[in-house]
C-alpha cells in the first residue's frame, strides 16, 4: 500500500478542493456536522483516503490471516474451518438448575459453555457460611465441593464442548481435572480455560506452571480485559494493560525455569466489544499485531501459537439499558457485528434484560439467535478481515497500535504492570470520569436514557406483558428455597466423607504450599476426599496470612491496591 510521492501529493490537493466543497454545504446546516470522538475519545475525520495510510507495508504490517504480525487474523482460514464459538456465560442457583440451563442453550445452537460462580464466591466462604447470607445462588451457581461439579457437568460432554470457568481458583481447576481423570480424559487432551489471570500470586503462577507441564491444551492464563474497559479504559489501554500484564506473568513465569513458548500458547484474552463498531475492529486487528510484535521481539518467543492472540469477546454491558430494554437487542447485534469482523474466537452476546434480572430462557435463545443470524445470513464470516484494507480501518488499526505501545514502554519503565498498578488504576478513573461526563452533558447519546427518552416506555410495558404470559419464564430473583437446597446438599457432603483423609490431604496441601511446591496435585487429591471450597480459602488464609484466602478477582494487585 506504499503510494508514489506525487500521487500522495495529487490526493492532498484533490481533498482540500473536497474538504472545502463539504465545508460550504454543511455550513448552512444547524448543529455540528463533523469533529466525530471515537469512544475512547480519539478524533477522526470524516473521509480517509490513501494518504492517510500511504506509509503501510502490507507484509510488515498485514500480511495474510494466520501469519506474523496477525494482523488480519489468528488462524489461516478465520471463520471457514473454525466457525464462531457462542459461548454464553450461565450460572444461577444450584448446579442443577445450570445444568439445565447449559442443556437448553446448547439444543438452541451454542458449542461453548462457561460458568460463573455465585456472589458469594466473593466471600471464599461455603454455602453455609453467615458471610454468603442471601448470596448463594445469585448472580451465579453455588459450586462448593467437588459433587456440585459433577452434578454441574452431568450430560455434558467435557471432550466435545470447551468450558471456561470464570474463576481463578485454583479449587475450580482442581475439580474440572478430577472430573476429566474419572472420565477417562487423558490430561494432556484436556481443553478448557479459566479465569486466572496474570498476577505475582503463586495460585496464579502454580495453575500455569501445572497446566505448562501437565495439561498443555488448557488455557490457564486469561487476561481480563473485558472487566477493565467497562471500568473505563480506552482501546488503546485495553491492549496495553493487557499486555503489559501478560509481560509481568512471563517474567515470574521464566523465573520458575519455564520457556516463553511453554506456556504463552496457552494465555487468551477476555474483551469487549462496544458502540463504536470501527473502533473496535481495529482495536482486534491491533491486539493481535501488538501481542506479535511484543512476545516475538522482546521476548524471542518462536512458536506461532506463543504470537497468535486469541480472544474470547462479551458485548459492552454499560450501554445496556433499563429504559426501553429492547433497544438492547439492537446493540447487541452491532456490538457483535464488530466483533466478528475484528475476527474474535468466542462470543458472549448479553441478554436484552439482562440490566434488569439474570437472563431468561427467552432473552438468553434471542442472544444465541443473534450470533447465528451473523453467521447464517450475513455472510460476513464467509470472508476473512472484510475491513481489511479500508483507508479508516487500517488508518486507527496504527493509531491504536502506536498508541498501546507507547503506554506499555511506560508501564516497563515503571517497573512492570505490578508495580504500575495504581498508575494503570488513575488511567482507568481518569478515562471513566471523561466518558461518564460525555454522557452527562448529552455529547454522547445513549437512546432512551439522554435522548428520545419516553416517559411511559412502551418496551417496559411490553415486557412486563410477556413476563405475565404462561411461557415465559419470569425474570430470576434470589431463591431462599434454592440457597436452602445447596446449604443441605453440601451438609450431606461433609456427612458422608471421611474427615481423617481429608484432614490428612489438608495437611499434605499445606505443607507443599509452605514448602514452594506446586500446589494442585495435593488440591487435586484434597478435592477428591472432600474438601470444599471455603476450607480451601482458609487454608491460603493460613499459608500465605491473607485474610479470606487472597485476592479474589482476576488482574493483578487490584485489590490490594
């Protein structure tokens, strides 16, 4: 795409003239016509041409789909071989009812599964304890000992369907690899992923070293990206913390006497995909440049898989509304539009109420429908990077590029992500403070909240309708009934074992903690005898003096922060 001089020269002075006869027609016309700020608040203009790309390489800075710098694609074939993984996150009540849910959503089409745990995971406590009052079962599945997990993976086929796990425990690995042991799933096969993202814990650090070592096709390492943007980053920051973050978990990783290409094949990305459609394709294409260019040239990583980004994307869920909620079905398309053209792996489209209850059966089929619906009648996934080559497109695909580098060369001289936690963390306030603000003075529009707002939403009054119909299943709220299940199920659990083994196992656990020693085959053998996850947690409260067990979400000290 390298232009001769004097065409760049001759596109110039044809865009002046053109500029010039634009300016005069809109002049006429009320209100601002032009100055567009991306989301993440970056100006564009409104026409690009060559010359805004004149300097682009196509083999240094494109190339083809599956090859270095990744540009344009992860893997050779994007969509045709591979196909779009609908993985939409599910959890509530009991292992039971998710099951279920799991079973409904895949004889609608999905062929990905993932989990939540519920809101008292937060705790790192049992079902049983005062803590998780009013908490089990909501916003997520009550998954405390090893039984809940067999009876959350009942039916399902652990070889056929990857499963993500949005949770860094290590109790969480823990079950899924006894799980696969009993069914006779050779570790080395295992596929799967995890919410463990990449922080100096040795939680963290031990499920990446074992699964290097022992369970190489699982994806142990997962940078939460996702959580962050809708915290308030920008593109470009969305990129650079993560990397960056990635960087660190490299250093401590090659400290333990593991090769680069060990285990960077097995880290992915979780990311968002927001309003501003061109601006998040180009954020993709330049996710996967940056993590190239990164991993190849500075740590001399050599295996594709250790320079190919790969990305599991949820829609962007801030801009999902109350307020006439079935505009949220419309956003969602859009927001999985640019998804999919930014060549994403896996995708979550969030449910159309999902700002006002977990998901219904009804709006949960709707989601799965939008991503076939892009892959059955659109024909966008029948060509690889369709907006390859657009002046705009590869124009902020650099801009984005330029930008993520430069926040990562300062993160570096920081001292690494670790230690420039908190300045990542002002970055973040900073950016969220500006972006509420545009939403605040009506800059930026959100329909139904700050622009054509209607006082008597016809939307609400429709749903509430449905909700009434015989059908359709109403909007799920906290069961007592359900908490009270899980709470007898996990007494019947601790009943039923044998405490002497699993006093024994908790203590061969402990000592191979405080010795250094990797901690899950002892947690392996400790599951299998019965030990819950709120003994876990107070085991690393123990090992390592954190109060509850440690931190509990996914990015570095953000917590400790």
């Amino acid at each position: 795409m390298v232009f001769k001089p004097e065409v760049i020269e001759q596109l110039e002075r044809a865009r002046s003239r053109y500029e010039e006869e634009v300016e005069r027609i809109l002049s006429g016309l009320p209100g601002p016509r032009t100055g567009h700020v991306t989301f993440s608040g970056k100006p564009v203009k409104p026409l690009y041409t060559p010359a805004d790309i004149g300097d682009l390489d196509f083999f240094k800075d494109l190339s083809f789909p599956g090859s270095y710098p990744f540009t344009r694609g992860a893997f050779p074939a994007g969509y045709l071989t591979r196909g779009l993984h609908i993985r939409q996150v599910t959890g509530y009540g009991t292992a039971e009812e998710t099951n279920a849910r799991w079973k409904f959503l895949l004889s609608k089409g999905a062929n990905a599964l993932s989990v939540v745990p519920d809101d008292g995971s937060g705790c790192r406590a049992d079902s049983d304890d005062d803590r998780v009052r009013g908490l089990v079962g909501a916003g997520g599945v009550a998954l405390d000992t090893l039984y809940d997990y067999e009876t959350l993976f009942e039916g399902i086929d652990m070889t056929r369907y990857p499963v993500h796990m949005i949770t860094l425990s290590a109790y969480a690995l823990a079950c899924y690899l006894v799980l696969a042991q009993d069914r006779g799933i050779d570790l080395k096969a295992l596929r799967g992923s995890m919410s463990n993202g990449i922080r100096p814990h040795p939680e963290c650090l031990d499920i990446l070293e074992f699964c290097a070592k022992e369970a190489p096709l699982f994806n142990a390492g997962y940078l939460d990206m996702r959580n962050v943007r809708e915290g308030g980053c920008t593109a470009a920051q969305e990129i650079a913390f993560g990397v960056a973050c990635a960087m660190a978990g490299t250093d401590a990783l090659i400290e333990r006497g593991l090769g680069v290409d060990d285990f960077l094949h097995r880290i992915t990305w979780f990311v968002n995909a927001g309003p501003e459609l061109f601006e998040e394709v180009a954020k993709f294409r330049a996710m996967r440049k940056v993590w190239a260019r990164v991993f190849g040239e500075r740590y001399g990583a050599r295996d594709p898989g250790s320079l190919m980004c790969r990305m599991h994307c949820q829609i962007y869920a801030p801009t999902l509304t109350m307020q006439q909620p079935f505009n949220n079905l419309v956003r969602g398309a859009i927001y999985a539009l640019g998804a999919v053209m930014g060549g994403v792996q896996s995708l979550h489209v969030n449910s159309f109420d999902e700002a006002l209850a977990l998901p219904t059966e009804f709006s949960a089929s709707l989601s799965v429908r939008t991503q076939q619906i892009i892959d059955l009648e659109t024909g966008i996934t029948r060509v690889i990077d369709p907006l390859g080559g657009s002046y705009y497109v590869e124009w902020l695909t650099r801009e984005l590029e330029v930008e993520a580098i430069s926040i990562i060369d300062r993160i570096q001289e920081m001292g690494g992500a670790f230690k420039a936690w908190n300045w990542m963390c002002s970055e973040i306030r900073d950016a969220a403070i500006r972006n509420q603000s545009e939403f605040d003075s009506g800059r930026r529009k959100l329909v139904g909240v700050n622009v054509l707002v209607e006082e008597n939403d016809i939307q609400t009054r429709a749903l509430r309708v449905l909700q009434k119909h015989a059908d359709f299943e109403a909007l799920y709220e906290y069961s007592p009934e359900l908490a009270d299940k899980q709470v007898a199920r996990l007494s019947k659990v601790r009943s039923e074992r044998d405490p002497d083994r699993v006093e024994v196992a908790r203590r061969h656990l402990i000592e191979a903690m405080k010795a250094g020693r990797n901690m899950i085959p002892p947690l392996v053998e400790a599951v299998r005898h019965g030990l819950t996850r709120g003994e876990f947690a107070r085991v690393k409260a123990e090992v390592y003096d954190e109060p509850g067990g440690g931190p509990y979400v996914c990015d570095p000290p953000a917590v400790l922060a």
